[in-house]
C-alpha cells in the first residue's frame, strides 16, 4: 500500500514520477480505479487489487500463445488478489 497523492518519498506520487517524469500521477491514478486495479483506501492509502497489469495497444502486442507450448498441460492461475 502506497499513501496516495502526497509528494513524499515512497508515496504513489513519488512511484509514477520515478517510472515517467512525463505522467501526470492523478490522470494514472484515476485510470487505475476506473480499470478496478487499486482502491482507494480511508486512511488515503491506494491499495492493489490485482497483481499485474499490461494496457492493450497494438505496439505492445504479443503473438498468443498455446498454453500447451508455453505453460504446459495448465494455464498460469490466478492469485487470491485478482479480480
């Protein structure tokens, strides 16, 4: 959990301006919640509801895969945490 919006060391502000000096931590935030993948806790902590995410665009595409090639006989599962 990260305090939300406060420009402090170790604090969500401080993750997104680390990873992209060029995003806007509220517009990343905000696309977050809208995606479900954090929650925005009481105490103004963002909690993560899911354990990885990828955005979809044609750039970034990977050529699907069988399961059978790449995981075995068994899809990868999901963990406790995802949505």
């Amino acid at each position: 959990m990260l305090l939300s919006l406060i420009n402090e060391p170790g604090t969500f502000t401080d993750l997104v301006r680390t990873a992209n000096d060029n995003l806007v931590p509220a517009v990343v935030l905000n696309e977050l919640l809208r995606k479900g993948i954090v929650e925005t806790l009481e105490s103004g902590h963002i909690m993560l509801r899911r354990s990885a995410y990828a955005p979809a665009n044609e750039l970034n595409a990977q050529p699907e895969a069988d399961y059978d090639d790449t995981f075995g006989l068994h899809p990868p599962r999901r963990r406790f945490n995802d949505i």
